[in-house]
C-alpha cells in the first residue's frame, strides 16, 4: 500500500510541477520573454497541447516574435484540443489570464493580420487561397470583395472576354458578376466594332444578338436612318431591328403630316403592310367623320364637347373647352380664358391655350399670334417661325410670306424653304406665276420644280393683270401694253383702261369716254359708239354672248357681232344671272334674252342671288323669282339670304327665321331666333339657349 501511494504521489508530484512549468512560461511570456516561454512550450506541446500550443501561438503573435502563420497552426492545434485539458491546467490557465475566450480573441486578432496582410500584398490568389482555408475569417465577405476587384482589375487589364467567361464560369456569385458580363460585352463589341460604320454594327447584332450592347447598336442603326428621317428605307432594310415599329410609326406621321385627314388614304394605299392597322383604321374613321361642337343640355357646365351627326358624343365636354371651332384637317381651335390652343379629334391638346389668335392654314401649318405679333406653328405645334412678325400671309397652298418691317420672307410649304427672293409683297397671279412687288413696282415670278421662284417679267411695271391665256396686261407710266408671260411686248395699247377678256371679249376704254371690245390678241374687234358708264368693266362684259351697252344715254343689249339685239332705251339695265332687270322711271321689271319674253312685273329693286335666282322687292316686302320668272317665295318676307340650295327667311308677320329649299319649299315649320352660318357647309340655329347646326351639303339637321 505504501508503495502504490506513492507512486500516485509521485504522479500527482509530476503534474504538479509540468504545470507550473507551463504556468512559468506563461509568466516569461508575460514579462515578453520570448525566447524562453517560446523554448517552454517548445517542450510541452506534445504532453500539453492545448496550453503550450496556445502559448506558442501568443509567442508568435509578438510583434518582435511575429509569425502568423506559425500562430495560426498552434492555435488551431489548441482550438482543436482545448476540451481535452485537464481541468487542473485550466485552473492554472484561468490564474495566467488564458480561457477559450482567450483563444477566440486571438482568432479574430489573426483574422484581421492575415486580411490585413492580403490587402498589402494586393493579390487575388492571396485572398482566394484566405477564403480556402479560412471560411471562419470574420473578414470573410470583404475578402470576397477585394478578391473579385482584383479579378476584375485583372480581367479589364487582359482585355479578353474568353478570360471573362471562365472567370465567371469559376466564381458564378462574384459581386462583380454584373461587372463582369458588362465587360464581357464590351470586349465582343470591341472585337466587332471598330469605326462605327454600318456594316460592323450589322454584323455584331448577327454575331451576338445576346449581347448587352446589341439592343442600344440596333438604336445607333436606327438613328442613322432617323437622323435624315429615311424610315421607309430602314424598314425594308432591318425588318428585324427594333426599332421597326417606330420607324413606322414616324413615317406614318411624316408622310401624313401629323395625320393630315386628306393624306390618310394615301398612306394607306401605298403602305399596305403597316403594321398598326387598328390605328390607321380609326384615323381614318375619324378623318371621314364630321364633328359638331355641343354643350350638354342636361347640366349648366360651361364646356364643350363634340358629337358625331348621330349626337353620340366622340370628344367628351371638358370645363376648359370654351368658344370652339368646327374642324378643319383634323383640328379645332378652341379658347380658354380669353387664350387659344388647337385639339384634334381625339381630343389631345396639340397647341396649349397660349396665344391670343390662331387661324388654322390650308397648307396645314398654324398661324399664330401674341402680343401683337405673328408666328407659324406646325402641325405637332412646334415652333416653325417664331413670334416676331407684323403679318403671315398664306399666298395659297405652296407658299406664305412673313412680314417684317419693310420686307416679306417667302417660304414654300412643302419644305419649308425660305426663298431667295427680295421683294415687299406677294400675289398669286395664275397657276404657278405669281405677282411681286419691290416697293410700288411689280413684276412676274413662276414656281420652278426646284423650289425657287424665277423671274419672267422684272419688277419694274406700275401693274400686271391676267388678260387672256398667256398674256398680261402691264401698266408703265400711264401706258398699257400686252406681254406674254416671258416679258415680251405683243402690242402697246392706246386705251386708258382694258379689262380682262371674258368669253373672248375685252372692255377697252378710250380717253374720250368711248368704249371698244378687244379680242384676246387685243385687236379691235367692231368699231361701236358706245358711251362710258359707271360699272362697265363688270356691268358691259359679255354673258352667254349678250353685253349691255349705252346709246344716246339709255342702255341696251348687244350681240357678239356688236348688232343690238336690244335696242337702247332703257334708263338702267342689269345682268341678274340669266335674266335682266331694266329701268325705266320709278320701277324695275326683267326680261330673260333666252325666253325672248319681258315679264311685266312691277319691283322696287332687283339683285341677283346667284344660280339665275332673283331677289326683288315689291311694296316694301322682299321674293324671290327664278330665271324662268317663276316665283319661288312671295314678296312677303322682311328678309330673304340665300346660302348654296337653302334660303333663310324672316317673314313680315313674325321675328324668326325659317328655312326654305331652293325651290320655296318650307323645310323648317319650327321658327329659329337667330339662323347665321358658322362655315362654308354649317348654319348655326338656336331657339331658346339651345342650338342646332343644318348641313347645306345634303339639308341634314344635328342636334343633341
């Protein structure tokens, strides 16, 4: 018994003193001794290999001992043993300031070098090899980072896309991943595309349509053709591209002005594989489809609206839509607040309610004005001529002139070409030649193919005037010759005033008084007598080969061979269009020249209303009769206006209008307060706040 007591005594005595032999290097260690602890735990390791492994880690952790990858390996040793330790060493442990806590610390302490460490070295490999065996670095995340930055640096510097792939095909998760394949596409860009010409851009969107870059050089493609607005040549060219839609879409704008109602037929005839085909089907509805401006008569808004001629409504009332405008190729002009803006039918505001004026022009542009100045929009309501002029005069459809202090600028329509062309005013004069003045002098000008005006005859005659086909009649200091449409002189003339020829007859006066007829080369055709009169040039021309003339001081009707057909004895004689109204005393009465029959009614006065039709006056009370001197409404209406095949009359024995046909039929037996056109096909009707439109075109009456 005493023999095995103290063999367990000496055991006991043994660890005991191995203890504090690691407790006594821990104190070296202390006191940074190195050397010697490094050497004591040197000797313990393999009897105590959580204790003296972690001493020699802290050995190693010493800035003047430092080895961290040493620290490390005896670390992870006393890590990996530390449950193992007796406790007694874990006592002695607790005694020197060392526990799991400890060893934990020292950890995160050697995490932070060894990042530290591939931060300063600025390798890849460094922190991917650091991500390999130390995927408890609480750096971890970081390292990541920094790894794949400098892949990437790396991949950039190499200017390979094969690289690229690999790189990603080997770190599928990079953070730089979206870098990367941005990189990747930019490097096949660059293998392709090396001047940016069309061709390299065609072959790079075969090659790679995947790639990033494909989509915006489809655009680039597209802008090349955009830019000079080719559109029709991109879509033949690149059905495929992108862009193809919109390249329809703007040539289906251009083409038809901003959808122009009159070009929409056009387009769609010569473009039958447009692919919007909903969209130009409704344009086209739209475009047939006349519009009447309304308010709703079921609530007190002060907005309008328009409906259709079966009073659905297509533009809803809006409260803004004030003092609007029939449409006129697709637009309106509509007021709000005492300013104007335009609509189309859709009603989307193409101009803002912004200008004092706007009159919407027959070569589609938009004539604007503010503060006392003139402007021209176009049809999208961008500006075309800014603000700044005293006067836009739209000359016809081909060209307008802007006016500015003492001169005009001339554009054509179509391009939008300004003219090289001085002058101070513009007159159409025939089809294609035109009138220009440079001060008080005026000359003749013709359109050419090439978008230019060209002289024909100089600027220097007093006046020019159509004469017959192919001749003018020019004014030169009192002096009237017959040119033809180059300037050369055909014949001066001795006359003092020449009319135009009508119906192959010219009115040509003398100083004298006396009154001549020209044919169209200016001969005189018959030697007459005839006396001046106020109103000959309108009153003496020939009509359907009769011209009324005065003898001896009364007047009467003579023939194309210049034989009086009516023999002068009538104090006053007017054409009416088919019949004549003569007067003798007080009172007028007509005879027709193609009845060969004098009517014996008695007027008070005649006029014609045109379509052989005659208004005449009979006690006080107006009617109208016809070329046949059938009566088509008695004489008994206070007022009697004709517009095209309808008549409005106010009748004596009321104040309201009615509305009758062009034969005296009553077509309205409902009276209106107020009957007055609004346009050349509308007339406005209102009865009692509410108001009506009548279509001359075919008599149809709108109302909601």
């Amino acid at each position: 018994m005493k023999i095995v007591f103290f063999f367990f005594y000496l055991l006991a005595l043994s660890s005991m003193m191995k203890a504090q032999s690691i407790a006594k290097s821990y104190t070296r260690l202390e006191q940074k001794d190195l050397y010697s602890a490094h050497k004591g735990f040197s000797k313990k390791v393999k009897r105590f290999p959580a204790a003296a492994a972690f001493g020699l880690a802290s050995c190693y952790l010493e800035p003047s001992f430092r080895d961290i990858d040493s620290s490390l390996k005896y670390l992870m040793l006393a890590e990996n043993n530390w449950e193992a330790m007796p406790s007694k060493m874990k006592l002695k442990l607790n005694e020197a300031g060392v526990s799991k806590v400890s060893v934990l610390e020292m950890k995160d302490s050697l995490a932070t070098l060894f990042y530290e460490r591939c931060k300063d070295i600025n390798e890849a490999d460094c922190f991917d090899l650091l991500m390999i065996t130390q995927p408890w670095n609480k750096h971890f995340e970081q390292i990541k980072y920094y790894r794949d930055s400098l892949l990437y640096i790396r991949a950039v510097e190499n200017k390979s896309s094969a690289d690229i792939k690999l790189l990603l095909e080997v770190y599928p998760d990079s953070p730089f991943k979206s870098k990367l394949d941005a990189l990747h596409d930019q490097y096949e860009l660059n293998a392709f595309v090396k001047e940016g010409t069309e061709q390299e851009w065609v072959s790079f969107i075969e090659a790679h349509p995947e790639n990033r870059y494909s989509e915006p050089i489809q655009d680039s493609l597209f802008a090349l053709f955009d830019r000079n607005l080719e559109y029709a040549s991109f879509i033949d060219k690149y059905p495929e591209n992108r862009n193809v839609n919109l390249a329809w879409q703007n040539l289906y704008m251009l083409e038809t002005n901003y959808y122009q109602p009159s070009l929409l037929p056009e387009f769609a005839q010569s473009h039958p594989d447009f692919p919007d085909k909903k969209r130009l089907d409704a344009d086209l509805t739209l475009a047939k489809m006349k519009l009447y401006p309304f308010k709703d008569s079921l609530n007190n808004d002060k907005g309008y609206g328009y409906i259709n001629e079966n009073g659905n409504w297509i533009i809803q009332k809006r409260n803004w839509f004030h003092e609007p405008s029939f449409f006129k190729q697709g637009y309106a002009v509509m007021g709000s607040d005492g300013l104007y803006g335009v609509i189309d039918k859709r009603g989307v505001v193409i101009v803002p309610y912004e200008y004092e004026e706007i009159t919407l022009l027959e070569n589609a542009s938009i004539l604007v004005a503010q503060n006392g100045l003139y402007g021209v929009l176009n049809r999208d309501g961008s500006i075309r001529h800014e603000l700044k002029y005293s006067d836009v005069l739209e000359v016809n459809k081909n060209f307008y002139a802007l006016y500015l202090s003492d001169t005009i600028d001339i554009y054509n329509s179509n391009s939008k070409t300004q003219l090289d062309v001085q002058c101070t005013d513009m007159e159409v004069f025939g089809k294609g030649f035109y009138k220009l003045w440079h001060g008080s002098n005026v000359g003749l000008f013709q359109d050419s193919s090439d978008i230019k005006l060209v002289m024909c005859i100089p600027t220097v005659y007093d006046e020019l005037t159509l004469y017959s086909k192919g001749i003018c009649l020019a004014e030169y200091k009192n002096s009237l010759k017959l040119l033809d449409f180059k300037g050369a002189l055909l014949k001066d003339l001795t006359y003092t005033d020449v009319t135009p020829v009508k119906e192959g007859f010219a009115i040509a006066i003398t100083a004298e008084g006396q009154i001549n007829y020209l044919d169209s080369k200016g001969q005189k055709i018959f030697d007459t007598d005839f006396e001046y009169f106020n109103g000959v040039s309108h009153k003496g021309c020939f009509n359907n080969g009769f011209a009324i003339v005065k003898k001896n001081g009364v007047f009467g009707i003579i023939d194309t061979s210049g034989m009086f057909k009516v023999k002068p004895r009538y104090e006053q004689l007017i054409y009416l269009g088919g019949l004549y109204g003569y007067k003798n005393g007080a009172h007028w009465s007509t005879f027709s020249m193609i009845l060969d029959t004098i009517n014996t009614g008695v007027y008070e006065s005649l006029d014609a209303l045109g379509m052989g039709m005659v208004l005449f006056k009979q006690e006080g009370k107006y009617g109208v009769m016809n070329d046949d001197f059938k009566v088509l409404l008695t004489p008994s209406q206070r007022s009697i206006k004709r517009f095209k095949d309808y008549f409005v009359v106010i009748p004596c024995e009321d104040d309201l209008s009615y509305l009758y046909d062009i034969n005296g039929k009553l077509i309205s037996p409902v009276g209106y307060e107020k009957i007055q056109p609004v346009n050349e096909e509308h007339l406005l009707l209102s009865l009692k706040n509410k108001i009506s439109y009548f279509r001359l075109s075919d008599g149809k009456l709108i109302h909601f």
